[in-house]
C-alpha cells in the first residue's frame, strides 16, 4: 500500500511512504518519465548504491515498455572514490556504465563521473561543477542518504553551500561501504570527489529515497532535527521542490 502525499509541518518537502522499495521505486520513475517525455534533453543527475538501483532497473522496464529514446538525456553523477582505477566494479563510473549508460541507451558522451584519479584533484573538481553549470544544471537530482545524514559523499559538517570538492570520508561511511570491496574496510578509499550540498541544491527538483530501519534515524534528524552542517540532508529542506521517497522501515521514526 502507498500512503497519500504528505507534507511534514517542519519542513517544505513531500514526504511519501511506499508499502515497500520496489513501489517506492516505481513512483520514483513515474517522475522521472514525466520530465523525460516533457523534455527529452533533461539533465539526471544519479546516485550510486543499492538504494537508487531499483530505480533504475524500473526506468530500464518502463523504457522498453514505451520505447523511450533517452539517447539525447544526459546524466551526472553525484560522486567517485579518488585514486580508483575506474574499471573497478566499485568505483561509481563502472557503476554508471552498467545502471545508467548501458541499462538505459544513454549516450556514454553524455554521462559524466568525477574524475577521481585526476593529476589536479582540485581543477578536476572545478571542471565539473562549471560543466553541469554549462549545460544549465540538472533537472531531477536522485538522491539517497547516508546513515550519519550524508548526501553525495558531503559527511556532517559540510557547508550548506559547497561545491564540487575532494572530502575525506568518515570511518563510519567507510565501513557502510565495505561491503562493495569483500567487506574489507582497508580497501575503501579514504577519500572522494563529491558535488556539493549546493551544487545539489541547485537541481530544480530532488527525489530522496530511503529503505530500512538503519535509515531511519538519518531520515527522521534530516526532516525534524534543526537545519545544520552536522545533518547534511537538512539542507534540503532550503529547497522548493523536494519528494523523499520511504518505505515504511525508514519512516519508522519520524514523529
């Protein structure tokens, strides 16, 4: 069963909670085939993870089923690991390929990853941030969230406003991610290349998904905690056109 819309009193943002991921998913692509129908060269900018596959796996069903070109689309990534190889199943471009790139038509010229293993991390970073900038910003930003409240890789205490950047990940963020390198934290990289809180702030609309009880603690500080750098999924309660997508697990505590 998916509840009706919700709008929280603390916040501007529309909160849904689906039966389950795979509806949650399913309404996540409803929006997105709308803005593609409407405006077959919108920007997405897309998440890695195991949260926004299901979306993408749905947009691949509905694509097929419509015959949907998405070969003039374009896609951002929110992120990559610095100093992986990228043709690395863990690193985010190798994930792009195969979710996005490959799973939906994109164009792989129309795809963009940080480019984590750059010579100059920081003119990389600023290269970046001016070419989603160039092509107007991104239209829909898919989004999911870390259990210290991380969007991209913007760890608490990320300004509200920063750009594309190279971080330095927490050890809780390293360990969540272990279980993509044999669950062997050591190999993780200890830091990556992220847009910013405001450089995802300036996508005209945001879709935030969460599945699970070990979300719901994030969920809840980002919705009804105070607005601040030390919950970075806060800041998008700034924004004017945000959908948090849940299911009933993540949404378990929000009061």
């Amino acid at each position: 069963m998916i509840y009706p819309s919700s709008v929280s009193p603390l916040t501007s943002l529309r909160v849904i909670v689906a039966a389950d991921p795979a509806a949650a998913a399913e309404l996540a692509t409803t929006r997105i085939l709308t803005l593609l129908h409407s405006k077959p060269t919108a920007a997405l900018g897309v998440a890695t993870g195991s949260t926004p596959s299901p979306v993408y796996r749905a947009l691949s069903r509905a694509q097929l089923a419509e015959s949907l070109d998405l070969s003039r689309a374009r896609a951002f990534a929110l992120d990559e690991y610095v100093g992986i190889d990228a043709r690395l199943p863990q690193s985010y471009r190798s994930v792009i390929d195969a979710e996005v790139t490959e799973q939906l038509g994109f164009q792989r010229s129309h795809v963009s990853v940080p480019d984590g293993s750059a010579a100059d991390l920081a003119a990389a970073a600023r290269d970046y941030e001016a070419a989603i900038d160039a092509i107007g910003g991104v239209d829909l930003q898919i989004l999911g969230i870390g259990h210290n409240g991380h969007i991209g890789f913007n760890e608490p205490g990320s300004a509200h406003d920063s750009v594309t950047r190279v971080v330095t990940l927490t050890q809780e963020t390293r360990e969540a991610n272990a279980r993509f390198f044999d669950d062997n934290v050591e190999l993780v990289p200890q830091q990556a290349m992220t847009q910013g809180i405001g450089t995802i702030l300036k996508a005209r609309s945001i879709v935030l998904l969460a599945f699970g009880a070990g979300k719901a603690g994030a969920v809840a500080r980002a919705l009804e905690g105070p607005i601040e750098e030390a919950s970075p999924a806060s800041a998008l309660r700034k924004h004017s056109d945000v959908t948090i997508l849940l299911d009933e697990a993540a949404a378990s505590m929000l009061s």
